[in-house]
C-alpha cells in the first residue's frame, strides 16, 4: 500500500468509526413514533444551520481560491503550505 493511500485510509478511519457508531444508535433507538414534534423541530433546526455553516465555509474557501493554492503549493504531509 502506498503512503498516500495508508494516509487516505488511517486518516479517515476515525470518521468511519464515527459513522459505525452513528448508525448503530439510529439503528437501535428504533423509529421515531414516540419523539416529541418539538424536540424533532429544534433538532431540525439545528441541523439546517449546521448545513449553512458548512456552505459558508465551502463559499469561502472556494472565494479565496484555497484549493487552488492547496494544489499549487506542493505541499506534503508534514510541512506548511505556503501563501
């Protein structure tokens, strides 16, 4: 396996074992009949200013060209990336 890969792979594992455990709790909590419609409201809510978050930050690294500057750069792992 190449280091970009195992890179790729040890970098990310986290994240899936995040997701595992997320979806073991969804899973076993069962369905949602018995949740309260307000408490379903605010998480909604919630999760939607999460999104918008989440699109800001996209809209602002894309404004400021930072993926074209990550490319560019050359930059590896370990070292800074460079302005």
């Amino acid at each position: 396996m190449s280091d970009a890969v195992r890179s790729v792979v040890v970098g990310t594992s986290g994240l899936a074992l995040a997701l595992l455990g997320a979806l073991l709790l969804t899973v076993s909590r069962g369905t949602g009949d018995r949740a309260d419609p307000e408490v379903r409201d605010r998480v909604v809510r919630l999760l939607l200013v999460g999104v918008a978050c989440q699109c800001a930050h996209f809209t602002e690294e894309y404004l400021t060209r930072f993926h074209e500057r990550l490319h560019s750069s050359g930059s590896r792992r370990g070292r800074a990336i460079s302005s």
